[in-house]
C-alpha cells in the first residue's frame, strides 16, 4: 500500500511540475494587484483569495548559491515538488550572522558588520527568481531571535564585545532570552540591523534585474524569526521597548518600501510573555500588516513523544485552544493571522527518515482541520506554514547533529536533524499537505 501511495505521489508531483515555468512569464513588470495585499482581514493577489498554504524553507537561498553550500539541481527539484503539493509560499531566512557558536549555520551571509558574501546573496536572487517562475511568493525574515543563523545574539557580540550566546551549551534559556533583549536597547547593534535591511530591501537582483523592492514574489518582510521581549518574566519596561521596537522597524521598512506587507514574526501568546495585550500591543501599529503566531506542543511541555497516547488529548486540547484563541485576537485587531510554525517529530519518537510519521501526521490534520473550517466561514485565518521542508536533504551523521557540508534538511543546526522535517518521502505527509491545500485554494473569499 505504501508503495502504491509513494507511486501515486511521486506521478502527482511529476505531472503537476510539468508546466509550471512556461505557464508564467518569469520576469514581467508587476502591477500593484500582483503584490500581495491585505483586503480586509484576508489576503488578496492579482484580485483573488489568497490563503496561504506554505513551508518553512529557511535554506532555500543557500540552495541557490552557485557554488560552496550551493546546490542548485535540488534547489530546482523542491520548488517543483512544493509547487506540485500546492504550496505556493515559503518562509525564509534573508541574512545570516557569523558566530563562533557551533549551533549556528556556516557559512553566515555576513561575516561581520558590512561584510556580506555575494555568493550567498545571490543565491536569494536565484531562490526569487525561481519562485517567480513556479508563481509562487517567500516571507524574508531579516534576522533571528535564536542563535542558529547568529542572529541578535551575534549582534551584541559584535557591539557590545558580549559572547555570543549559545543555550545549547548552556541550557539557560531565560538567561539567553533576557540578554538577547538587549539587542533592542542597543544603538549601535538598530543602526547596523537598519543598514541590513536597507542592504536586503533595496538590493536589485543580479538575475532578473529586478529591485527586490518591486519583485512581487516576495510577499512580505519579516523583523525576525521569533522576536521576543525577553524571557516570560520580561518587565513592563522590556515589554514597552519590544512594542515601539516592533513599531519603528516595521515603520522603516515601509519608508524604503511601498509594495510589500510587514509582519513580526511573533510566535504569538508564547513569544510574548503569555500577555494577550502585550501580542495585540505590539501589532495594533498601522506598519504591521498582519499577525503571525506558531504552535509547538513538544517543546512547550505539552506533549511527551516518549508517552503519545498518554499525553495526547490534553496537548491536543491546548494546541485547539491556541490555534482558535489567536484568531479571536486576529479578530479584534481586524487583521489576517498567519499560522507560520508548527510541528511536532516522528514516531519512536526517532530522527530517522524511515521512521513513521503517524502521530505527526494526526496533529497535521488536526491544525489543517482547524484553520479550514475558521477560512471557510470567512475568520481571519489566511493559512499556514508547516516547519518544515526537509525535501531530498537527509541526516549525514549518526547522531543526527549538522555538520558544515551535509545536506541543508529543514531543522537548522540547533536541533537534530529528522527532528521536524517533512522528507521526500513522507507520503502520508504529502498527501495531507496536499489534500488540504486543495481545500484552502477552493476558498473564495
């Protein structure tokens, strides 16, 4: 049965890729119906319904690098089987930092403040350039709460002569939190943030010519991957340097660009210190355009992968009134929410490839389920991302760690690899993801 679902798939896919190039003329001038755009509490595109129905990608534009960390055959080959599944967008990581941390992603598109590797700027200008060909749009997220692409972290290193901080060695994740915060207070580290952006939004691609700024395959910009106010005990006065932080560097991004959407890249209630008015707070602003939120019931405490039966219903029950209660608040805001993260490992729980996907793939229906019915009777949910695409990338090592030189998958280099990622060969996965994007492309309002 297996086999037949893996023949099926593979078919689906080989035929659906087919005539996605020619079917689009790759690097027309775009008018301002073909940028994305908010249209009340949803999203619109080239006068249409737009939900998204997307992956986490955050590799794609090293994929797209010529040479080093490039791979540009396989870069060609996910977009395709993506596009095949229905996925028309992809979140994805702009710039990354050097850092001596070893969980972090190397090479790094800036070794240090100012120097950038072309290479691997011009592999984002191939990933934009195939995008558009395949009509599908890419989140850009401009820097990172985290440590494994160095991220604000790596910023007060540079500034404040502080050590990059690393939780995967020191397990302290309030103290990690709480420091990284500073990056907000930190002048030198905004001005040199604010030239990146500058360096990323007014970059013209070397491949189509095209401005990035008047690309429409980009559908919006985002601050950071997972900002945060500090730890859940941040201050009143922490939380107020997050929300005008929010504020301002979303206002800058629209003063150098007036086409594009401005998100956070908020985990939601949990990246805000579970305080729902802070969350509204920090995206009432008229610079952000919609709100962000991700669900991860593992490692929230919510769900034991060793004891799935067990802890099954009271994750499932949490992670249900997480999804719909950030809706409510998407309501009061009057503005789309975008469901951009979630995920939970395989069975065993185990990080290989030919482990089972099946509780996975329970939790997948159960979130899809969810944000289909809410789309269909017109709530302000405009989609998803799953985390997140793993393709044809696989685990080099035997225990499951990224070593520079082994396949991008889609956990970065702070989490085992096989951890969350959705592989080539997760059929049952790929027919889920499938089955619902066919839903939510049916959905015309």
């Amino acid at each position: 049965m297996m086999r037949q679902l893996y023949k099926f798939c593979a078919a689906a896919l080989m035929l659906s890729a087919c005539g996605i190039v020619s079917a689009n003329d790759a690097h027309g001038g775009a008018g301002k119906a073909d940028f994305v755009s908010v249209k009340k509490t949803h999203f619109s595109r080239k006068g249409q319904a737009y939900y998204i129905v997307g992956a986490n990608f955050w590799y794609g534009g090293y994929l797209g690098a010529a040479s080093g960390v490039g791979e540009r055959a396989r870069l060609l080959k996910e977009l395709d089987n993506m596009r095949a599944l229905g996925i028309n967008n992809l979140r994805v990581l702009a710039v990354s930092e050097k850092t001596e941390m070893k969980s972090a992603v190397r090479p790094a598109t800036t070794a240090a403040p100012g120097q950038y590797d072309e290479e691997l700027l011009a592999g984002l200008d191939f990933l934009l350039a195939e995008v558009a060909k395949r009509d599908m749009t890419v989140v850009l997220y401009l820097n990172n709460f985290w440590q494994w692409s160095g991220g604000m972290t790596q910023y007060l290193n540079w500034f404040e002569g502080t050590p990059a901080l690393d939780p995967n060695v020191t397990h302290e994740y309030d103290d990690f939190m709480k420091k990284t915060a500073g990056f907000y207070r930190n002048a030198a580290a905004q001005a040199e943030y604010r030239n990146v952006i500058a360096k990323i939004v007014k970059r013209v691609n070397t491949i189509t010519g095209k401005p990035y700024s008047e690309d429409a395959s980009i559908m919006s910009w985002q601050l950071a991957n997972e900002p945060r106010p500090g730890s859940g005990a941040a201050t009143p006065e922490e939380k107020a340097v997050y929300v005008k932080w929010v504020d301002e560097v979303a206002g800058y991004i629209h003063s150098l660009d007036k086409n594009h959407m401005v998100s956070s890249g908020s985990e939601g209630l949990a990246g805000s210190a579970q305080d729902a008015q802070l969350y509204q707070d920090a995206h009432r602003t008229h610079n952000i355009d919609y709100l962000t939120y991700h669900l991860w019931p593992k490692n929230w405490g919510w769900f034991d992968s060793k004891d799935p039966i067990g802890s099954w219903d009271g994750a499932i029950a949490k992670s249900r009134d997480y999804l719909n209660s950030h809706i409510e608040l998407a309501k009061k805001l009057n503005k789309p929410i975008v469901l951009e993260e979630f995920g939970l490992d395989r069975d065993g729980p185990s990080f290989s490839v030919k482990a089972s996907t099946k509780i996975r793939d329970r939790f997948y229906r159960e979130v899809f389920d969810i944000i289909y019915r809410r789309a269909s009777k017109g709530d302000p949910i405009a989609g998803f991302n799953f985390w997140a695409w793993g393709g044809a990338g696989r685990a080099a090592n035997a225990d499951y760690w990224w070593k520079p030189g082994n396949d991008f998958v889609g956990d970065p280099p702070q989490e085992e690899q096989g951890l969350y990622s959705v592989f080539d060969s997760d059929v049952s996965s790929l027919l889920l993801i499938k089955e619902y994007a066919d839903r939510l492309h049916a959905i015309k309002h």
